[in-house]
C-alpha cells in the first residue's frame, strides 16, 4: 500500500501560508488569498505507481507542485520569476503506489483558470534520480461552485500514472499511447507504447526537498526559512515567445456526399503536449489543457487534416532542473494547414438517410502524437468533442456512419462517412 506522506496539506490556510512564502522568496510581494469557491474539498487530482527499471519504488518522494495559469504565464514579462506553488506531496508504498489529493477551490486565483482548473507538475523520486510529469486538474463537476459558474460535463477522469524514473518513461493509463495516432491518423500499437512514452529522467534535484519543507512550513503556520528551504527551487524564469506554432489535432474521413463540418466554440478546451530540455536534449513532459474565447468553423471537408496555431513559451527553472516550453494560448483557429488524408475505413457502421445531420457527442478525440510543433520536436495534441469541439456531418445522399469503437459512432474516437450500400 502506497503511504500518505504527513507533509500533505490538510486545510485552507496551510495552503495559502505556503503559497505566500513560495511568492514571497520569489520576489513577488503580492501575498495570493484563498478562492471564492467553498474551502475543504480535498479530492483526489493523480495517482500512480513509480518504479525503476519496472520495479517498484519504496519510499520514493512524489510532489505537485502548481504553476500558474496560462493568462499569467502569457503576459509575464520576459526576466520575470515566476512563482510556482507546492500543493502535496506523498510518499510511495512497498508496492510503489502513490496518491496525491488537493482542495483546488483553496488554490489562489493567480493558479485557477476560469473553469477552477489547476495546472500540475508532478515531480517523482527515488534517492537519486527523479521524473516529471504535467496534466491539468479539474474540479468534481458536483459541486455546488462548478454549478454556480455553468460548467457542465462529468466528473473529471483522475490521471492513473505509470512513471519509471530509471527508463525515463511515463503515460496515463487513461491515454494510453499504444491508443495514440499519428500525423496520418494510424493508430501506434503496443509495439510503439515506449517510444512514444519517453520522457525527461535527470538527476535528482533540490526542488523535491524544497517543495516538501515548504508544505511542512505551511502546515505549521512556519515560514520556509525557517527549515531551510532554497527559496529559487520554486521559481521560474520567463523566457521568449514562439508564436503561431502549427496544431494538428483532427483528421475529417468523409466522401463528397457527406461531407464534414468543425466547429470550434467558445471555451473549447485542447490539451498540448509541453516539451522539456535537460542536458541538452528534448523531450515531452506532460500536457496543458487550454481553452480560449473563440469561435471558428470551416464547412465542406473531405479526406483532410484540421490545424490551429498555437503560442508558446519558454521558461527556466532553478536547482538543476531545466527548461519547460508551455503552451500559453491560442493564436488563430482553423488555419490554412489543409492536407489531404487518405480515408480512413472503421468497422462499427450504422445507415443514415438522405437529408440526415448527425453531430459528434462527447466522446474523445484521438490524440495526436506529433499534433503540435514547437520546434526542437513534436509533442501531443487532442480536444474533445462535446466540449467546445463539434464534428458535424450533412448527408446529402443515402451514406454509411462508421466509427472506431464497437460501441458506435456517438462513442467513437475517430468517425467517416462512405457511399451508402445498394440494394
């Protein structure tokens, strides 16, 4: 059994005291004040199980640190210390599990974007070696604050984490990388499952110790100095800009008398991939969920990619850690980046008539390997229908409705329309 480290915040307070000393040992006077939101909901926000060499770790140190939300880091000026904010912290069992909880309505609005979301760098340990890894946490979609602020949806899937610190691997089990697709939209296999899920291994650096003496000052009501802590391990430097890097996150299968809609709506949410450099070499660190206040839509597609553009940035943390490349918003929606893909064919088929629309539910959609570019290399790249992102078919003739999941098209990953079969 995985083991609750005594560092783990545990009320409102402890969390802002440690948000304050974290910003204040950056530079930045201002003190951050509890959320709006209804204090004391502590949910469970990531768990795993850390090894090395596929061997689990005991007594490894796992931390979640939270970095700011994607408006701040955009408009930070270039030099300037970002403060990043230790929220938990946990310590793995025999068996190398781990849990990390958090009350994300205490979290300052400085690190919440405008649907409570918090974005989450997990950093896992061993006595010498140490992994990081980012996703975005969501609030439960029951509470009565979600409700309040007309966020819909169900509840938020917690990332169920493999991490080996020694291979330099990590995935979420609930996206899979076997399941992922590449630029053409084929899927990669199991065969592909550990070169896809390579991410940054270093050393292990001062940030982890950092990180937890900060909860234990929290949690005491103590300032960090107090137990020694290096203040610039968490901390980070805003770099330069990249701006208009090409997004690929769609392919639209569908014949001439079928063709396909996408809509993008306000609010629509993607995840991209965040590239990390250590030691010289790049590599995927996680995701960031980002959603943007647009609407963009682009009709009649047949056998073609989907594109936007994208921003990021780059930022340099201290205590031999490394350098991130996040994106930080959204610079235009359904780009000129058409390419033509060959139709892809699924098994699951219903018939639609003449005259019949149909529109994709909430299912997900494929996650894209190489779907953003950012320069050294390619990261992820997915969005969600339901949830900002519409995939609209008009059926002008009599068609076939084929999608990737045995549960039909409204579950499916990935949807095409065919001719229709005679009688």
């Amino acid at each position: 059994m995985h083991v609750r480290t005594t560092v783990a915040l545990a009320t409102t307070a402890a969390l802002t005291a440690a948000g304050a000393v974290a910003l204040a040992n950056s530079g930045v006077v201002t003190t951050p004040t509890a959320a709006a939101p209804p204090a004391h909901d502590r949910q469970q926000i990531a768990s795993g199980v850390l090894r090395a060499n596929g061997k689990p770790v005991r007594a490894g140190d796992v931390v979640a640190i939270a970095w700011p939300k994607a408006a701040v880091l955009a408009q930070a000026r270039r030099g300037e210390r970002i403060p990043l904010l230790p929220i938990d912290a946990a310590r793995t069992g025999g068996d190398g599990r781990f849990t990390i909880e958090a009350d994300l309505s205490a979290v300052p609005a400085r690190y919440r974007d405008h649907q409570g979301r918090v974005a989450i760098e997990l950093v896992a340990a061993d006595r010498q070696r140490e992994l990081r890894w980012n996703f975005t946490a969501a609030p439960r979609a029951t509470t009565d604050w979600r409700a309040a602020a007309g966020v819909t949806g169900s509840a938020p899937v917690v990332p169920d984490l493999v991490l080996d610190v020694a291979r330099g691997r990590a995935w979420d089990r609930h996206d899979d990388p076997a399941r992922w697709a590449d630029r053409r939209g084929k899927v990669l296999g199991a065969s592909r499952r550990a070169q896809a899920a390579a991410a940054p291994a270093q050393r292990r650096s001062r940030q982890v110790g950092t990180a937890v003496h900060t909860l234990q000052a929290g949690s005491d009501d103590k300032t960090a100095i107090d137990v020694g802590v290096e203040p610039m391990c968490l901390s980070a430097l805003a770099g330069g800009s990249l701006k208009n890097r090409k997004e690929h996150f769609l392919n639209v299968y569908a014949w001439k008398f079928a063709k396909g809609t996408v809509w993008q709506r306000y609010s629509v949410e993607h995840t991209l991939g965040i590239g990390y450099q250590s030691g010289g070499s790049w590599s995927m660190s996680g995701t960031s969920t980002l959603s943007f206040g647009a609407s963009a839509g682009q009709g009649r597609i047949v056998n073609s990619s989907v594109w936007n553009r994208v921003n990021y940035r780059d930022f340099y943390t201290y205590c031999g850690t490394g350098r991130y490349r996040r994106p930080v918003g959204y610079y235009d929606l359904l780009s000129n980046d058409w390419a033509y893909v060959y139709h892809a064919r699924f098994r699951n088929c219903v018939t639609k008539l003449r005259g019949s629309r149909w529109v994709t539910s909430s299912a997900k959609n494929r996650t894209y390997r190489y779907g953003t570019d950012i320069g050294p290399i390619r990261v992820t790249a997915q969005s969600g229908y339901g949830s900002g992102t519409e995939l609209r078919f008009n059926f002008r003739r009599k068609s076939r409705l084929c999608g990737n999941s045995r549960y039909g098209p409204a579950s499916s990953s990935q949807v095409e329309t065919r001719r229709g079969r005679r009688r």
